[in-house]
C-alpha cells in the first residue's frame, strides 16, 4: 500500500490571498463605483526592459537555426550567464568561482529543494513574521523549526540569541513582508552565531537590488567567514521584473563543509539529478541585465519602485505612523493606527479609503497589528492612494 508523506497534515492552509480577493470582491460588487488601488500585491507590474526583449528575441531566433539550436543546456546554467553573474559579484569585491554559482528558475524553487540536502532532524531557525515558502517547506519534511521574533522593539531585524541552537538559519534581507534590511554589523553577528553553532545560513537576497548604500550588505559573502556558512539565493524577479519569466541563482561556496561533505557538490548531484536548467532564451534575456544598457534600464525601473515606496513612507511620516522598509525595500510594514488588528485596519482601508493592503497577520503572529504595502504599483496610481491613506489616518 502506498503511504503519503503525512507531514502535509501540518500544514496549515494559507487563506491570506484568497481572503483578501474574496473582501475586494464582495466590497467592490456591493459598491460598483468604487474605485479600488490595490497596493497588497508583491508582484512587479513595469514590463521588461528593451535590452533583456532584445536579447531574447535574438536567442528565439538561435534557436530557429541548425547551427545556433541549443537542446539540453547545462543542467547548473550557461556560462555566459555565470560569467555575468561572477562580475556583478566582483564588482562588490565578492570573488567566486563559475562552480559556485547554479542558475535556476527561480529563488522559490531553490529555497524548497536545498533541504534536500538536509537530514530531517536539524532544528531550523526562522524568523516571524516571514515569507511563508521557508516554514511550509521545513513542515513538509517533518523538521522541528524554532521562530525567533521580530518586533516593533528589534526594528524586525532579531539578532542572534547565543542561549538557542540552531542548526539551519533563514535570513531574508531586504525582508519581505517588513521590508528592514540588516547592516553590515548586525549580518556579521548572524555570521559569527553560525559559525558557533556550526549551522548553516540560507540568506535570501530575492530584493538586494533595492539597496542603495554601503552599509546594507547586498549579498552575505560581504562579511567575513560567511563562505564557510552561508547558501546565498536570488533572482531576476524583483530586480529585473522576471517573475513570469523565471530564471534565478543559488550560490553554494566551495568551500561550505558539514561532516566533511561539499554542500556545492551535493547541490550540483542534487541539480543533475533533479532539474534540467533554465530555458536558453530566458538566460540570454537574464544575461542582457548584466549589459551596461541592461543595467541603466533595469535602474530606471528600481527608481520608479522606489519612488513609489519614498510616496508611501513620505505619508506615513506626516502621520507619525511607526513602519519600516521603504527605503531598501519595495515594502513598507506599517503599525496600524490607534491598536488596531491587521485585518480591522485592512477593512477600514477598504472601506474608507478604497486602497488595499496586506494584513502583517498572514505572515506570523508577531504580524499582527501590522499591514504591508507594496510599491510595485502604477505610479500615479500609488500618489492617489498615499494621498486617501493620509486623510483616513489623519480622520481617526
Ligand atoms: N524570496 C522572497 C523573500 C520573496 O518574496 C519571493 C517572491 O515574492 C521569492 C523568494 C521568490 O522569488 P522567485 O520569483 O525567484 O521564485
């Protein structure tokens, strides 16, 4: 008889999204004229940039040629594409090797299959509120996961606690849903707390291209000794608007050892076994990001989130409303104004201003009483609904 994994028994069903569409809906058919922003979704809305269309229509057309045909590609990626990607990380002084780099389609799907390689008895460190693919893929595999908190009091960026053992260590910087985003400083006591506990870090970089100054590390190989620690993930989806695209890339240092096995060598047997690589026209259109036009095109498009997020902080500010993000971030974590619960403040935003959120509760109990906005909206768009979200905090 074939038995089930029963740990999808302990799953709890996420009814954050479809709670929200069914409040829109049920509010918008009872007031028809209502003329709704929607600032919930953490999905990008500007179109790809001419230098990745041009890139990809050239390798469209490679593929439509006897000569320029690629069938199976390397499972781990095209060289052309880690090549790119080994300059953008040397042009932070990061130097790695072409191994050390997997190209896939996606940071989700890494994030999912490197517990692969993990024994299901390790404890696992996450932090709440969080990005819920890292707590429901630990569930799957029936591992013990531990919540470390982050609050309004640790500004959500929770530092280590020496007196907990952690064996695996989630950090998401720029965080999504709160959008803080750890200093140099604070990611090197996460370094050096891995170190001790011999644990190794799973760093999502999914929104580094967000961060704009030095201090705020854009990737974890910016501290020292986190080669020996730390798998680092990222994407094009955020930096360069491939969230329907899909192409990302997992970093697996070589030098990464536990009880003396290579985790690079066990992720590329993982990935040769497993996948079969991203499409060759999608890493050619990722490629063209790396391009001196790719890279001015793709800031053109990062400036425009990111006045987005300065429209919205810029109206929380006026209102003296405590929030983080928005400033490395596309997100802003907002308390909600006189005590109220995510989703009270998200029914009154609704209701009262037409503008829709995500209640922070849908991202951990230390979400509560918090509401995440996006800046991935339409510019004007965003104007309007900063202005309404001022006047109904400025009403209470
Ligand atoms: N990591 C975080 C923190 C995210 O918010 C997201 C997507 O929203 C992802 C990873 C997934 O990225 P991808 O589109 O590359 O799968």
């Amino acid at each position: 008889m074939a038995k089930i994994n029963e740990n999808y028994g302990k799953l709890t069903e996420s009814y954050l999204f479809s709670n929200i569409a069914h409040r829109v809906s049920t509010y918008q058919k009872e007031n028809p004229a209502a003329d709704i922003i929607r600032l919930g979704i953490g999905d990008v809305t500007l179109p790809l940039c001419p230098a990745v269309i041009e890139a990809m229509h050239q390798a469209v057309d490679e593929m439509g040629k006897q000569d320029t045909f690629h069938g199976y590609g390397p499972e781990q990626g095209y060289s052309f594409l880690k090549q790119a990607l080994l300059g953008y990380y040397a042009g932070r002084g990061i130097v790695l090797e072409e191994d050390e780099v997997f190209i896939s389609d996606g940071a989700k799907s890494d994030l999912g299959n490197i517990l692969d390689l993990f024994s299901p008895d390790n404890t696992v460190l996450i932090p709440d509120p969080v990005y819920p693919v890292y707590v429901d893929t630990n569930l799957m595999a029936g591992r013990a996961i531990r919540y470390i908190n982050a609050t309004e009091s640790n500004g959500f960026l929770p530092l280590p606690d020496p007196s907990v053992r952690a064996d695996i260590i989630y950090i998401c910087s720029p965080n999504n849903p709160t959008g803080a985003a750890y200093t140099k400083e604070q990611l090197a006591q996460w370094v050096q707390y891995a170190q001790d506990c011999q644990a190794v870090i799973l760093y999502d970089a999914a929104y580094e291209a967000f961060i704009c100054d030095e201090n705020h590390p854009r990737s974890i190989y910016e501290i020292d000794g986190a080669k020996n620690c730390a798998i680092e993930f990222c994407s094009f989806s955020k930096t360069a608007g491939f969230t329907g695209t899909r192409c990302g890339y997992t970093i697996v240092p070589l030098s990464l050892s536990i009880q003396g096995a290579k985790l690079n060598h066990m992720w590329l047997r993982r990935q040769t076994t497993k996948f079969n690589g991203v499409p060759y026209i999608v890493q050619r259109g990722a490629a063209a990001v790396f391009t001196p036009e790719g890279q001015t095109q793709i800031q053109e498009n990062l400036a425009y989130y990111r006045k987005n997020a300065s429209v919205i902080a810029e109206a929380l500010r006026s209102c003296g409303v405590w929030f983080t993000g928005g400033t490395y971030s596309p997100y802003l974590w907002m308390k909600c104004p006189n005590g109220l619960s995510s989703w009270e403040f998200f029914d009154l935003l609704l209701q009262k201003a037409n503008v829709v959120g995500t209640p922070g509760e849908g991202f951990g109990k230390n979400g509560e009483g918090f509401f995440r906005l996006t800046a991935f909206g339409d510019q004007q768009r965003t104007i309007e609904a900063a202005q309404r979200l001022k006047q109904l905090i400025a009403s209470l």
